[in-house]
C-alpha cells in the first residue's frame, strides 16, 4: 500500500462531494468563513436546470447550497438584506434532523455565529405553512457550553460540544 493513501472515514469521503452536506460536519458543529456568495445554474433531482445560491469558504474547499431556512437566519442573524454583505462574516453550522417532503433527513442548519452578542430568536416565514418557525441563533463563544434549547418541533439541537475556530475537513487537502 501507497504512503499517501487515506482510509476513509465515512462512506462520503468515498465519492467526489463538491458541495458540504450534514456528514461532512462528523457530528460536529463547524465554524465557518464566508468568502463568496454567487448564484449558479444546476440540476434538480429531475434533472432540470436551476439557479441557487451557493457560499465558498476560507476552511474548506467544498461549498455550501443556500435553502430557504438558512439564508433567513443567516440574514436575521446578521440584520443585512444585501446577501453579498454575508462575505466575511463567520457563521457556526451543525448537522441536525430537517423536514424534506414528507420525511425526515440529516440535513444542515445555521447554530449561530461567534459575532453574535448574545443568543437570539428568529422567525423564519415559512412557505404553504401558517405559521413561521423559530430558530434560535447562539452566541458561539470558543470553549463556552451553550444552553440547549429547543425552538422547533423537528429540529432537536444536539447537545453543544466544544471546538474551536479550525476546522478538519474531508478532503481539503
């Protein structure tokens, strides 16, 4: 066997992964800088051609697709309605439960960010629903255990572990 070759970890890092998903983050919540936001053309799991939004970060070179929920915390959070104002400023994500349809998947959430005060809540407007839903948005300190809180009925935070600003990513080498 080759010296440079790694064994891989998850069943992800078998597979190119251009974009972050929930088991890239290990179980962790990751600190992240935003170092771009643009718009780009790609499939739909039909196959048909659409514009999202996608972040790049200065600790991985995988990107990040923008839904829904996490552009308006992301945009609560930091009080900004121009989104290339997100550019710089660090946002904590963590890999939680998220309604997809009908189910239930790992998907990824907005935490908080070390920019933050203090917590806040937000309430994000939902679409085809009544009422919005709540997110609280933490106030990561380095080496600081937070209060769990529960602010959603699907969206049980896990329990707040600590880590500091670097982060190990899949495959940034």
């Amino acid at each position: 066997m080759a010296s440079d070759r790694r064994r891989p970890k998850t069943w992800d890092d078998l597979y190119h992964k251009r974009f972050l998903n929930a088991e890239s983050f290990q179980g962790k919540k990751v600190t992240l800088t935003i170092t771009d936001l643009y718009v780009d053309e790609l499939p739909d799991d039909s196959g048909k051609m659409e514009d999202h939004g996608l972040l790049n970060f200065k600790e991985t070179k995988r990107e990040m697709k923008i839904n829904y929920t996490n552009g308006t915390c992301m945009r609560l959070m930091f009080g900004i309605d121009d989104p290339t104002k997100l550019i710089g400023h660090r946002v904590t994500f963590y890999p939680t439960s998220v309604p997809f349809g009908k189910e239930m998947k790992l998907g990824i959430r907005v935490w908080g960010s070390p920019e933050l005060e203090h917590d806040m809540v937000v309430e994000v407007p939902m679409p085809r629903r009544k009422r919005p839903e709540r997110h609280t948005m933490h106030a990561v300190r380095k080496g600081q255990q937070q209060a769990q809180e529960t602010e959603t009925k699907h969206e049980p935070e896990p329990e707040p572990e600590q880590h500091g600003d670097a982060w190990e990513g899949p495959d940034d080498g």
